[in-house]
C-alpha cells in the first residue's frame, strides 16, 4: 500500500511496499536514511499564498479549526466534474447544484463519497453539510483526501462497493492478516452477491468482517478498505437484499472513478 508515507519510502528505494515500524519517523529517519518529509500536493500548493499573505488571512478562509482551503477533486454523476478549490466549510449540495452544474441527466441524488474511496458514503438525505473535517466527523464519516463521488439515483451500490473492495484487495501488502484476509473474502462474497449468487447471510457477513478489520492493522490501509463497505451495508441494506430476487447488475458503474 505505497500510499502510506513509509511503504512510499520503501519503493522509492527499489523494496517492496511495506510500512515501516515507526519510530524512528522519516522526518529523522526516511528515505535512503537520511531525514525526509512528506506531503501531498495538495499541502505544497497552498504555501505560496500562505507566505504572500499570511496564515492569519488563510485560516480567515475556513470556520474556527477548519480554516484554508481545500482542493475538491469531484467526479462522477455531475455535470461539470473537476478539481476546485474552495474554502473549507463550503457546502456539499452548493458544490454539487452551483459549481458542478448538478447531478447529470437530472437525475436525483442517491449518495456521495465526500473524502476519496475510503469515506463512508452519504446518503442524499445526508448531504446538507459543510464540508469541514468537523462537521464530516459528526456524519461519521471523512474529509479525507477532498476526492468527492457523486452517485445518482441509478447507481448500483452492490457494484460500487465490489469495485470499491477490488481496489483495496488488490493494494493490500499482504502483511496483516486481517486486511489481506478481510479484502480477499469481502471481495469473493461481494462477486458472488454481484453475480447473482449471493445469500440472505452474506450481507451480515460482509459487514461483519469489514467490522472485524477496523484497527487491526499495521497501517491504515485496512480501516480504509473496511470503513466504506460497512456503511454500504448498513445504509443500503435494501439494496443487497434486492439483489437476492435478481439475477445480474442493471446499473453498471464502468465509468464511475472513485477517487
């Protein structure tokens, strides 16, 4: 999982992709030995106005504690997909209707992923929010990394979480039992459930080994591959249970990136 800053490190140096026991932290101990700090992109491109104008002014920009900007990289069932920077804070649906032209087809509005692949998912009813790391906290679900997925009301969830778990199992580094175990099973359920296959029990079996993976591994990439499939299951329940008297996907989500 070379998205965690030491398994990053790992790579940069021709290892394989596994994190780091810390201590000691890159920033005494990192890359080839020597010290090493890491940040996004998204870090490094707010420091110029920061030193034009100050952190005062940039923290104005945001709520108490919540204050900047942030990149919001959306996409998915929107009008005008991008990458915008906004103040932290600003509004989902505002975000969603005046700066990406709402939901494409004029459609109606099922869910979103408010934080990159690993968030827990919205429901529409619950998208009346700031987007602030605080106020995404108390929905229980993340920030994370600004990436945004909006979901129409064709979207498939069974098809988004099995593409969702896909990308985990497949990033897995294998160390940790229960993330390279957990993503393996949840993925083979979910493609069976997908297929047509699935039973009544699979859908609290699903939930409960993504419950069963949250802070059990070394590094994070666990709770990010099971903190999406539970709230699939609990907030669509009906969906799975729909799949049941169905034979295949009607609502493919090929072209759907989940950030």
């Amino acid at each position: 999982e070379c998205g965690e800053e030491t398994a990053l490190l790992e790579s940069l140096e021709g290892k394989r992709g596994v994190p780091r026991l810390k201590p000691p932290f890159p920033a005494v101990v990192g890359a080839f030995q020597s010290p090493t700090i890491l940040n996004n992109t998204e870090t490094l491109s707010s420091i110029p106005v920061i030193l034009r104008k100050g952190g005062p002014w940039y923290a104005e920009l945001g709520p108490a504690k919540n204050g900047g900007t942030r990149l919001m990289c959306v996409s998915g069932h929107v009008n005008k997909p991008g990458v915008y920077e906004l103040p932290m804070g600003f509004p989902l649906m505002r975000l969603i209707n005046e700066v990406c032209g709402g939901v494409r087809n004029g459609k109606k509005l099922k869910a979103v992923i408010p934080g990159g692949s690993s968030s827990p998912a919205l429901k529409a009813e619950e998208c009346d929010i700031p987007l602030d790391f605080d106020s995404l906290a108390k929905a229980k679900t993340m920030a994370g990394s600004g990436g945004l997925v909006i979901l129409d009301e064709d979207t498939d969830i069974v098809a988004v979480a099995l593409r969702t778990i896909k990308f985990y199992a497949h990033e897995s580094c294998g160390w940790c039992i229960p993330c390279r175990e957990g993503t393996a099973w949840i993925r083979k359920i979910l493609a069976r459930f997908h297929e047509g296959g699935g039973q009544q029990s699979d859908i609290d079996l699903v939930g409960e080994l993504a419950n069963n993976m949250l802070g059990r591994t070394f590094c994070p990439l666990g709770d990010a591959a099971a903190m999406p499939i539970a709230a699939f299951v609990q907030k669509f329940r009906d969906e799975f249970e729909a799949y049941l008297n169905r034979s295949r996907s009607v609502h493919p989500v090929a072209e759907l990136a989940l950030v």
